[in-house]
C-alpha cells in the first residue's frame, strides 16, 4: 500500500503504517506547507500568481510560471522565488494613472480595477446581505 500526499510519500505493508510514522509524514507536509506560503504564496492582490494563467502571456524565460511555482521540495523554492521576481522584473509596469500595473508580452495591460463591478447597489453601499441555499 502507498499513500502519498502531495509531497510526501511512503510505501509499506498496511501494519507497518503507526500513528508515529503517519504523524510525522503529515508534520512534514505541513511544514513544506507553512515554507510555500511563507516564500512563494501571495500576500496581496498585485501578486503575480494570482494573474490568469490562461490570457497573460508572458516571455519565453517566464513561461508557465505559475506551475513553476507549484513547488513542494525545499531545494526548489528559491529557483521558484527568482522566478517570480523575473516575472515581476519582466511585466510589472507604470502605468498612466500614476501606479503600477501587469504589461503581458501581448501588451495587454492588467490592473487592479476598483469599480466593483458585479456587485449589487447595497453591497457597494456597504450593506450587509446574507445569501440562502
């Protein structure tokens, strides 16, 4: 039997699986874990994981970062780290508003946009709803 999560994995006969053992591979996970977060995880909305796999284009030594960052191995959080600065480096731009905005290889601008679109009057307004169902 194996049971594997993510990052770790372990292999054995079903009795040699002991709390002891699982423990201290769910311990490991999580640790792994508590580090992606801590390096690589966004800590706000301007960060560039959290831009559109699917439509930003970005450059041939950038491509497909975002799995790039999916990293669970210590030894690869750092190359996943400068990584993202060269996304950063690359695509983060002035903009004409006096701010910071994404410039994909396309030229496509992306920016936090505060219109609140899609939201009804009364939550523009602040007011607080409650959803059913």
């Amino acid at each position: 039997m194996t049971l594997s999560y993510s990052c770790a994995r372990f292999s054995g006969a079903l009795r040699d699986f002991t709390w002891p053992l699982i423990r201290e591979h769910l311990h490991a996970v999580v640790l792994m874990d508590q580090i992606w977060l801590s390096r690589l995880a966004p800590k706000d909305v301007r960060h560039p994981l959290l831009l559109p796999p699917p439509v930003f284009a970005t450059n041939r030594d950038t491509a497909e970062y975002w799995r790039r960052c999916d990293v669970y191995s210590e030894d690869r959080f750092t190359s996943a780290e400068l990584l993202l600065a060269d996304v950063e480096k690359d695509h983060r731009r002035p903009d004409r508003q006096g701010g910071r905005s994404w410039l994909d290889a396309r030229s496509r601008r992306y920016r936090i946009d505060l219109a609140r679109h899609g939201l009804s009057q009364a939550d523009r307004a602040g007011a607080k709803s409650y959803r059913c169902g």
